[in-house]
C-alpha cells in the first residue's frame, strides 16, 4: 500500500526521473522540486516541467541563482571547460555546497506541504568523487534537518549503491526505461536523449545502457 508523501529533488535527468517514477510507485502522493541555478542549459528546466506535467505531479521551481555567483563552474558558465578530475581533484563540473542547499530548501519545501519524505537521486557508486552525493553526508543532513525544524524527514536515495547499469534495470523494473532513454535530459552539452555522446556525463550513461541491454540480451 501507498503511503505519506514524498518530494523529489528533480532535474529531468535520467538520475532523478527514475526516482521520480520510483517515489511514484511507493508514496501516496508526490510532488517535485527543481531548482534553477543558472544552468547553462536552459533547457533542464524545460524537461522537468515537461516530465513532471506528463506525469501529473505537482511541481516547482525554485529560484536558486545566488549559487552560480557563489560558486561558478562548468555547470553554469560557458567559458570553463567540462573536464574530469585528475590526481585527487574534483571534476569542474562540481557545485560547491549544491546538494546542502538543494536538500535543505527542499526539507522547507517539504514541510510547508506536508511531506515527510525527500528523494534524491545522489548516487555513491558512480559519483565523480562528489562529496555532498557520499552517504554520509545524506545520513549527517537528515539528522540536520529533523533537529532544524523539529520534524522527521527521512532522506531517501534509492540509486545510492547502484551504478549506471542498474540505474537502468530500475528504471526497466518501474517500466520507465523507454521513458528515461527518449525524454531525459543529462548531457553536459544540452542535448536531450542519449545525448552528445561525448561528454562525461554521456559516457557513463551509454556505458551502464549497455552494460544493463547487454545483460538483459544475456549477452
């Protein structure tokens, strides 16, 4: 049986679409969260709304530009370079304290309507060395937030242990897989689908897509 409520931290990429539809399969009711940030796409933002309307969740959009002043990256300016980290560093593509502040407006978010439950799509298996998508910080902020606001939100993050190719297989398990291929948006260079091709973020996911076909066709 379906219950309580739950809000999903939702950027229209393949991460948090397939938790969307996860959160979909568990939660009486669900609503979604996007946060605009100055993105270098603005089409992200245009892909959640087309997704959540789809799906027929409620969502919203929150203003969260001062983070691309505080923290300029490859995420939200054109003239840094997408590159991955070498010797320890971090990928330019990371946004310091990005996940601290997602979570905490969303624990706000979450309270104002009534959710006890935040989904996010962090994942610690294939996560470029990110250090607000470890565990352990999810574990440390949820703790925050229930003794910031006297309540108790549990943080879900249903993909943490899993790496790209089960990604899919959960996202074939929920029935989505055709859904989260064609209509999610997760390439670096703006191009919706299976993307660029090319970029990082494209990489991984066209590695565990067929990892994940290959061991479906038993291959």
């Amino acid at each position: 049986m379906k219950q309580g409520k739950a809000i999903v931290v939702f950027s229209g990429g393949q991460d948090s679409t397939t938790c969307l539809f996860w959160a979909k399969e568990r939660f009486s009711q669900v609503e979604a969260v996007t946060f605009d940030y100055g993105q270098r796409h603005r089409l992200e933002i245009e892909c959640a709304t087309q997704i959540a309307k789809e799906l027929g969740v409620k969502h919203h959009i929150l203003d969260m530009s001062l983070l691309n002043q505080l923290a300029p990256n490859a995420l939200t300016r054109n003239d840094i370079e997408i590159v991955d980290g070498k010797d320890g560093e971090l990928p330019s593509t990371f946004v310091p304290g990005r996940n601290l502040l997602f979570l905490s407006f969303a624990g706000i978010l979450a309270k104002q309507v009534g959710a006890k439950h935040i989904v996010t799509g962090v994942c610690e298996t294939d996560f470029s060395g990110y250090p607000d998508c470890r565990d352990i910080f999810i574990k440390s902020l949820n703790v925050t937030l229930n003794l910031s606001m006297d309540d108790s939100f549990v943080i879900e993050t249903p993909l943490m242990w899993l790496n790209k190719a089960e990604t899919w297989e959960l996202a074939d398990e929920l029935g989505a897989l055709d859904f989260v291929r064609e209509r999610t948006l997760t390439c670096y260079n703006g191009i919706i689908a299976d993307g660029c091709g090319e970029c990082p973020a494209c990489k991984l996911r066209k590695n565990g897509l067929e990892e994940y076909l290959g061991f479906k066709q038993g291959l």
